[in-house]
C-alpha cells in the first residue's frame, strides 16, 4: 500500500498517511481493520482462536470466498452483479471430478476444461448483458438456472457413474499441502491479489473498468469498448467461479450437489464490505479480500461460540448491517 | 439518438400509439400467459385425452397464490428502482409462524393472520427504513434482513413441520374450487386503486427519477419505507398462503421466491430501471412460472432439467420482450 513516501512531519506520521488517501483506499484499511478485530474478539473469547494453525484453516476457508468475490467484484465495478455464481460454481467442481476421474494424469486437463467452462458461461452472461441489453440481475439468473438444469440433467442428479470421483490428489494438494508451512491454496490467493490489484491499477484495463462504472456514456464517448470490456469481466467472473468450484472440491474431495449457494451472496457482502461500490467504479480486490476474511472468520468466531444455526444467521446479517452502516452509506441528497 | 428527436418522435406519436407502447409489456406479459395456457392445455390433451378440470385448475391456482402475493410485493419495491431479496426469509418466518401458533377456531386464525400481516409489515419497515433512511443500497439491506429473516424462522420453527387448521386451508387454498382467483381480482382491483392514491403516484415518480420527484414535493424517503412495508405485508400473505396449501410449514420453504418473485417481475414486464410497469402483469408472469413447471411436466422432460428450461424461458422470454418493444416503438 502507499505508506512511507510521504515527507516527515511533525504530526503522528499515520494520521497523515491515513488523510492522504483516498476514502476507498481508507476503506480497505477498514476491511482489514474488521477483519483483525474478529480475531482478536475471537480469541479472547475463545483462546487459541487466533493461533497460527487457527488462522491458516480460517484463512483456507476464507480464500473461496475471495476468489469467487474477486468475479464478483470486477463484474460490481461496471456496475452489474453475477447471480450465476451458485450453479457455475457447482457444475465446475462435478465437471472437474467426472472429467478427471480421479486420475493425475487428467488433473491438468480437467482444470483447463473447468476454467473453460467459467468462461463460456461468463461470456454469455456478458453478451446477454452487454450486446442484447438483458438486465445483469435477470440474465445472470437465468444463467444460474440453466446450469443448474444442466448439471443436475447431465449427471443424473449427481448419481452418474463418475459423479462419485474424487478430485485428483494433485489438485487436492492445492488446499492440502504446504509450502513453507503455509498451504499452497494462500500463495494462490495471494498471487491472484496482487495480479488482480495490477491489473486494477496500474493498467489501461483497469482504467476502462473504473471510468465504465462511473459513468458509461462518458467512458463510451471517450472511445472505450464498454461492451467488450463488459464482456471480458463476465468471463472473469465465469473463471472466477470455476476456480472457486475446483478449490472448494480439492477441500471436500467430492462433488456435492448445492455446494454453490452459499458463495452467491457471500461473495457480494464481501466485496461490500471490503468497501467495492455496489453501483460501480468504487472500490478495489484487497477490500473485497479482507470482507471473505472478515466474514469466514466472524462465522468461525460464531461456531466456536457455539452459537446455534439461527443466531449465527442473525448475527451475521446484523453484522453486515452494522458494518454498511458505519462506512456504506451514500451521499446525503441535495 | 439525440433529445431533439426523441422529443419530437413523441409529439409525433398518437393517443393510441401511446396507449399501445405504455402498455406492451402488460399485453406481452397477457399474451404469454394466453399462450402458456393454450401449451399447458394442449400438451394435458395430448397426454390424458382430455381437456384440464376443475381439479387442474384449482391446483394451478393454489400453487400460484404464494408466488403471486410473493411476487406483488416485489413489483412495488421494483417500481421504485429497489430489489427486495429478504422476501424469501419474510416468508420462511411468517409460514413458520402460521405453522406453530395458529390454532382451529375463527379468532385464533384471524388473530394470527392480522399479527403474521403485522409482522411483515415490521420486517419491511426495517428495510424502508435502512433504506431511506440510512442512505444503504436495497439490494445490500435485503441481503443483510434475508439473513436475520432466515435465522429467525430457523428458531421460531427448527424442523420442518407443525400445522395449519384445516378451515384456514380451505379458506386459502380450498382444494374444491380455484377460488383463489378471488384474491387475484382484489389484488387487480387494489393496484387499479393505489396507481390513482397519491401514494401510488409518488412510488412511480420516484421510480422515473428520484431527484426530480423531490423536487416536486414527493416525501421520497417516507414514501420509500412505505413501498418496502407493503412489501413485507404481500411477503407475510405469501407465508400464509404457503402454510394453508402446504398445511405445515417449513422455515426454509420461502427461500425459492427471493428469485422466482424476481423471475415474476421480470416477466410481467417491470422495468428493472424503475417507474414502470403494472402488478397485473406480474400475476400473469407468476401463473406463467407455474404454468410452465405444468408444461414440462407433461412434455415429459425430465424434471431434473426443469430449472435449465426455466432458466432459458426467463432469458428467451426478455430478449423476445426487448425486441417486440423496439419494434412497437420503432413504428411511432
């Protein structure tokens, strides 16, 4: 982030550092703010809930959301929302244990085809929304439900020959071995990130993502393809998704039918939290990354507080409330 | 096309071509209620020889209902340029309700329906609230309520079960006769009446633009809350509607509307961008999501498949709405 650049003076050095950045970028300080204090309420509820080993599960867990939130974001940041997140997710992971049928050999293969089919999927979402003008909320559900029709019709219900595959050891490995004593699966989190944050910053793309969300007339006058760009991040979305389906079954093992549902509007309320503007062109992927830790962990802290089922849906609702309402507020009108 | 000759396209334009153009997603959605019908109707002959009874039609219409009232209360919320996701939980809490406390004899049944509306009524005045008033986007406030909605059913009723009275479903969903299409007429009857209420005025005004509205004198943020309370009183009614055909509850049954309500809206040719569109029209995109369950049933497809030929309707159904309502338009 942008510390340390700035000159010396006499005034506590973080005060200035915070004032000089802009409110999303505060925003994200936020995030993460939030996200260091469910630790820390965890833990003194509950010790050892912020011991290394504790953080590294809660942090596996929380990187499905993240790479799921990070198509989610990129599709808020133009203004529109994925709802087809549930059922890509789920068809991606049957399609990646029928198509590598437990084998090595095909893991590679099967991993490709996935993200394939994330993309297929998220381009027509993006030719729906862009090019025939269908509302994102209506094309993405109707999205949701074919596949959903889809996966269940190909598989039989999930009860086709290889449905009961086992994904590959090699991509189990993603989540299940380590490197230097942190699981593969976080370096991958952390290489999307930073790519991600590239590619939102430092680019022309992402300056045609930003200028779209605030405002497309102005970013079409100003010689930008918005339908193509538009397009492309659908099919991040799509890939997105995808990749989030072959993670969380590299962590399950199997394929389980409804395994998507809950990254749907997980992924929204994370990139929410994380500061992304839900009417586009506000908002930034290390945001969105600290809202899926934010939330997996305050989920974490409620089941160690064995909380039952209901509260922990209460409390999490509220939570979103509460954190929407200290810094999601719009501009006051007029 | 610049302001200019759009202005001057609508000067040009007839009483009657206007008439045709404000209405062509009402009439769409008629139409394709029609032909949804005469598929439904044509593939039960083909099948069983006979044309649909008094049976078949009374369980259309029971099955409807919850998805009707469910979908009404999301028009307005849409109508005003919002989204209303919590609808699924208001209704798995108020099903939940009618399920553990309702007991046979008028009063308690009257008693319970009154303080289930009530309760709806509450939930969306939250979200109103939040909305209006705490400056939050709809689409996010509902996301939050769904939750502590869903959570809250889950307590009230933790296993599915419990049960309605049996005059409560005879009254709802008599399984005699599809005399539910009574509360269809009120339902037509009640919108006729609120688009002519000031209310009624200012929810669309501030759906075509917020800014401008205020500027009239429109109370935006009070009318705001008052959309999204009338919501949670059709998501309430959609609750019982729900326990009296299924005659129990369950507190996750709800979940469904939060997208067939939308899938409704949509269909019923409401326009996502606010400000336009009718509840009748929405009816008729709820009884054609009913219908079309019907119709793939009897086409035998499998109903493992049901969702994708859903899925693919809703799309198909927009596109062909976009392109019949550019051609209309274009005419003028």
């Amino acid at each position: 982030m942008t510390s340390g650049t700035e000159s010396v003076a006499p005034e506590p050095r973080w005060r200035q550092v915070l004032a000089s950045l802009t409110p999303d970028r505060r925003r994200v300080l936020y995030a993460f703010g939030a996200a260091i204090l469910v630790f820390v309420v965890g833990d003194l509820l509950h010790s050892g809930f912020a011991s290394t080993a504790s953080v590294k599960a809660i942090l596996v867990i929380a990187s499905f959301v993240g790479f799921v939130a990070a198509g989610q974001t990129f599709v808020i940041l133009v203004g529109g929302i994925d709802l087809s997140v549930p059922w890509v997710l789920n068809g991606a992971a049957i399609l990646l244990v029928t198509s590598s049928l437990g084998r090595d050999g095909r893991a590679a293969q099967a991993i490709l085809l996935t993200l394939a089919l994330g993309l297929v999927t998220g381009l027509a979402n993006g030719i729906g929304v862009a090019y025939l003008a269908v509302p994102a909320v209506v094309m993405t559900l109707g999205m949701n439900g074919i596949m959903e029709g889809l996966s269940l019709g190909l598989s039989k219900g999930l009860t086709c020959a290889s449905c009961a595959s086992y994904a590959p050891k090699a991509v189990q490995n993603i989540v299940r071995s380590d490197v230097l004593g942190v699981p593969a699966d976080l370096f991958l989190w952390l290489g999307i990130a930073i790519v991600i944050t590239f590619l939102l910053n430092a680019t022309t793309f992402g300056r045609r993502i930003y200028a779209i969300g605030n405002n497309d007339t102005a970013a079409f006058l100003a010689g930008i393809n918005v339908r193509l760009v538009t397009v492309v991040l659908y099919m991040l979305s799509g890939l997105f998704a995808a990749l989030g389906g072959i993670v969380l079954v590299a962590y399950g093992g199997q394929a389980t039918l409804g395994m998507g549902d809950p990254y749907l509007f997980q992924s929204i309320a994370a990139a929410v939290i994380g500061g992304v503007s839900i009417l586009g062109g506000r908002g930034h992927y290390l945001g969105a990354l600290a809202g899926s830790i934010t939330l997996v962990a305050l989920v974490s802290v409620l089941l160690a507080e064995n909380m039952p089922d209901w509260g922990r849906s209460v409390v999490y609702g509220g939570a979103i409330l509460v954190i929407l309402l200290l810094y999601g507020r719009e501009r006051r009108h007029l | 096309m610049t302001s200019v000759t759009q202005a001057e396209h609508y000067r040009s334009r007839s009483r009657f071509q206007h008439f045709t153009i404000q209405s062509a997603p009402l009439l769409l959605a008629l139409i394709m209620l029609a032909g949804m019908a005469a598929l439904y109707i044509g593939l039960f002959y083909r099948q069983l020889s006979r044309l649909p009874g008094n049976f078949e039609w009374t369980s259309v219409v029971n099955t409807s209902m919850p998805l009707v009232f469910a979908a009404v209360g999301q028009s307005i919320v849409v109508v005003t340029r919002g989204l209303d996701l919590s609808v699924g939980g208001m209704i798995d809490l108020t099903n939940g309700l009618a399920a553990t406390h309702m007991h046979a004899g008028t009063g308690s049944m009257l008693a319970w329906s009154l303080l289930v509306l009530l309760i709806g009524g509450a939930g969306g005045a939250i979200n109103g609230i939040l909305v209006a008033y705490g400056r939050l986007q709809p689409i996010l406030v509902t996301l939050a309520t769904l939750s502590i909605f869903q959570g809250l059913a889950i307590k009230v009723l933790p296993e599915p079960g419990g049960a309605v009275p049996l005059e409560y479903t005879k009254f709802l969903a008599n399984p005699n006769g599809p005399w539910g299409l009574a509360f269809v007429v009120l339902i037509g009857a009640a919108w006729l009446v609120f688009r002519r209420t000031r209310f009624g005025v200012d929810v669309f005004a501030i759906g075509n633009d917020e800014e401008a509205a205020r500027a009239h004198g429109v109370r935006v943020r009070a009318t705001k809350v008052g959309a999204y309370v009338l919501a949670g009183m059709f998501s309430a009614a959609a609750g019982l509607f729900l326990a009296a055909t299924t005659t129990s509850g369950d507190a996750t049954s709800g979940d469904v509307f939060v997208l067939t309500s939308i899938a409704a809206v949509v269909l019923g040719g409401i326009s996502f961008f606010g400000g336009r569109g009718s509840a009748i029209g929405t009816v008729a995109g709820a009884f054609v999501l009913t219908l079309l369950i019907n119709v793939l049933f009897f086409a035998d497809i499998n109903p493992l498949y049901q969702s994708f030929f859903q899925g693919l309707f809703l799309v198909v159904a927009v596109l062909l709405g976009t392109l019949i309502r550019r051609l209309v338009g274009m005419r003028g």
